[in-house]
C-alpha cells in the first residue's frame, strides 16, 4: 500500500510522532491507522521509560483556583529544559495536574511517600489498600478527565510526546476554612 503524505500528517497530528516514525509505523501495519497510532503510543512509552532518570530541573509552578476562590491548588513540575516548559502541551500537563490536586486533595506525590501508619489508617478507612494508595498518591490517582489513565500514565505520555523527563516535584492545596492542622497533613 502505498503511505501518502496525507496519512503521515493526520498521524502525526493525532500522536505527536516525528515523520519518519509515522511513516515507518504506517508502512508496518500496511496503512491501518489505529494499528500505526498503537505502535507510536508503544514506542513512545518505551522512549519515557529510558528518560526517567534524565534530570528535570526546568518547568514551572501553576496554580488552580476552583469553586470561586474556595479551593487553590498550586503544582511544580519540572522538565528538562525551558523550551518544553513553554510549550502547550506541557502548559496543559501541569494544568491539568493543579485541578487534579484541588479536586480529589491527594496528600502524596506517590505511593513510596506514604508513611506506613498513614497507609495503615487509610487502608482501614476504605477497605483496601489500593484505594487507600489512590486516594492518597496524585500518581496513583485515575485522571479526572479521563478516569481509563492514571496520572503517572498521563505524565508518561506526556514524556514520549514532549521527548524529555517530567516530574512533579510538589504540590500545595488550599481550602477556604481548612484548619491550619487539616492543611499540615495535605503538604507535600
């Protein structure tokens, strides 16, 4: 089959890939579009995992006003360097994880912070120790615009798409009439 230059430009634009990958990933699969956008997306998280201990020092803190200034939520996240730091897409990332942090106040970046008292309190509040890591872990937590991705999930597309390591680095989360014992136990 031959690959027109159209297909390659409506994948790319659907997966973020170079030229070449998508040309190649099209040729793979004879054409078929869902199959080439499957290969990327596996590539692409092949590529993240190798770049996760790359050091992200560059990024930008966004905050998160929700419920007419009853909620705040302010986030860093760090990548490599400032050029990705100004993209949308990174933009986007780190706005999207400040309204997660107002909406569902996980107390944790991730699951390996938890105090193991914490974790054991929790796990008896809800039943379950994987409900209990979700509700406290911003990683662990299913994304609010998309409950069939995770936030770790949604980072690690972020880094194939944008090709460098991100990284929450910390989070803060106000509410209007919190208690300054309450807001202690939400710092990260």
């Amino acid at each position: 089959m031959q690959i027109s230059a159209a297909m390659v430009k409506e994948l790319r634009e659907k997966t973020g890939a170079g030229i070449m990958d998508a040309k190649r990933a099209l040729e793979e699969v004879e054409g078929n579009m869902e199959k080439a956008a499957q290969i990327i997306a596996q590539q692409g998280l092949a590529r993240a995992e190798k770049k996760t201990d790359r050091q992200a020092s560059q990024g930008l803190v966004e905050p998160y006003i929700h419920g007419g200034g009853r909620i705040g939520a302010m986030v860093e996240i760090n990548c490599e360097t400032d050029f990705v730091a100004r993209t949308p897409d990174f933009q986007g990332l780190a706005h999207d994880i400040a309204m997660q942090i107002a909406a569902l106040n996980p107390q944790y970046v991730t699951a390996d912070e938890i105090p193991e008292d914490v974790l054991a309190a929790k796990t008896e509040e809800a039943g379950s120790k994987d409900v209990a890591v979700k509700q406290l872990a911003l990683l662990s937590q299913e994304f609010i615009k998309d409950s069939s991705t995770t936030i770790e999930e949604l980072i690690k597309d972020h880094i194939a798409k944008l090709g460098e390591n991100i990284v929450v680095r910390r989070f803060s989360r106000f509410e209007l009439g919190e208690t300054q014992e309450n807001n202690d136990e939400s710092d990260s």
